[in-house]
C-alpha cells in the first residue's frame, strides 16, 4: 500500500550530494526540560500538511521504495502510533529507516534506493557503517529484532521528531553469508539497546521522513 508518493530519484540525488560525517554513538544527554532536540534543524520554514501514514508492512512500497526483506528477517515493530500525524509519520519512517539496513545487508550493498531515501546527512553514514560492517565480515541477519517502547518528541519549528525506542536482539543473529552458519549467542544485556533516531522532513516530499542522526545506548538496562 503507498501511504504517499516520493520521486526517489530526486532523494537519491539529494543524498549523494551530503557531506558525510561521523555518526553519533552511545547515549545521547537527558534534556529532560528542554524541548529542544539534539541534533534537530532550527530552521523556521512551515512543513505541509502530511498525508495519513499507515503502518505499512515490509512487503509494501511506502513512498514506491522497496523496503520488503526475506522471511528470515522478522523486523518487529511492537509500538503504538502517536495521534500527531507528523510524528507518526515520522515513527513509520523511522520503521523503514531500520528495515532499509537490513535490506541492504541482505542485498549487499549501502547503495539500495530503499537506504537513501530513508536516510541522510549522519544518519545516511550511520546506515552505510553498519552495512558495509557487515558485507566486510561476511555476515548477514536471521531471526526476530523487536523494537517497542517508542516515544516521540517534536521540535519546535515541526520539520524535526526524535524517535525513541528499544531493541531486543536476543534472537536475532548473525549469520555466515558462505556457510550459512548461524551465530548464536547466550543472551545477555548486550542483547538490548535504546535507540534515539532525529527523523527530518524531506524538503520536496509530501510526508517522507528521513533519520539525519542516530544515537544508541548500548547495553540498555531500561529496556530489559
């Protein structure tokens, strides 16, 4: 089901044409009282009025970006969608800015249409890392990644929501692309991670969010 129609060629182009730079990594400082987000666009321009996203499957083509995986990958998406129809737009694509990693994990390649179009400036580098990691060590993913206990948090100007969640990875492994070994591990803390995406509005799209920065906790006693 297209929730809304985005020209992929133009996100391609606009993503190739960023300066990459370095992704942020562990947890990100507690704002607590400041409504500001870390990382978010100060920018003033008014967003459009968004389309009614819908939580799209991996085997749909939100936006006609192809963010479906194998079987194999069980991405689930264990939260419930704000009523602000900007943040939950913003959570939806923040949902297919994780699937496009794992398709391009799965596809061997940081280049899939499903990764530009669903990332940019940091958030684009972070995406690249963690497949090129991958595709470099010889592993893809198997079993069941769930992400649950989002929340979301608008910044003042509406063209920035930082989309926070949890991760449990305990069965989610990593696999041998040649062998087809799976590499299974005793659950542990390092199994959880608390996610912290800044999710941005595409400047020429109708509603298509990208993450532009990503901070991760690991070992998150929280999301135990």
């Amino acid at each position: 089901m297209n929730r809304r129609t985005m020209p992929v060629t133009a996100a391609l182009a606009a993503t190739a044409a960023l300066l990459l730079t370095g992704c942020g990594g562990g947890s990100d400082s507690d704002s607590k009282d400041n409504d500001k987000i870390a990382g978010a666009d100060d920018g003033s321009a008014k967003p459009k009025k968004s389309a009614d996203p819908s939580g799209a499957p991996a085997a749909d083509k939100p936006d006609g970006v192809d963010v479906s995986l194998p079987k194999s990958m069980n991405l689930v998406f264990d939260w419930d969608r704000p009523k602000d129809k900007n943040e939950a737009a913003a959570m939806d694509d923040a949902a297919n800015f994780m699937r496009a990693i794992y398709r391009g994990i799965d596809k061997r390649t940081s280049k899939d249409a499903a990764v530009s179009a669903y990332s940019t400036g940091e958030g684009l580098h972070y995406a690249k890392v963690q497949i090129d990691n991958r595709i470099d060590g010889g592993w893809t993913a198997t079993g069941t990644r769930r992400h649950y206990q989002a929340t979301t948090r608008s910044a003042q100007n509406g063209n920035s929501v930082e989309v926070a969640f949890c991760v449990d990875s305990s069965k989610f492994y990593g696999k041998e692309v040649k062998t087809g070994k799976v590499l299974k591990s005793t659950p542990s803390i390092k199994d959880y991670d608390h996610f912290k995406v800044v999710m941005v509005k595409y400047p020429t799209g109708d509603a298509l969010w990208q993450a532009s920065k990503v901070f991760v906790e690991t070992k998150a006693k929280q999301c135990q």
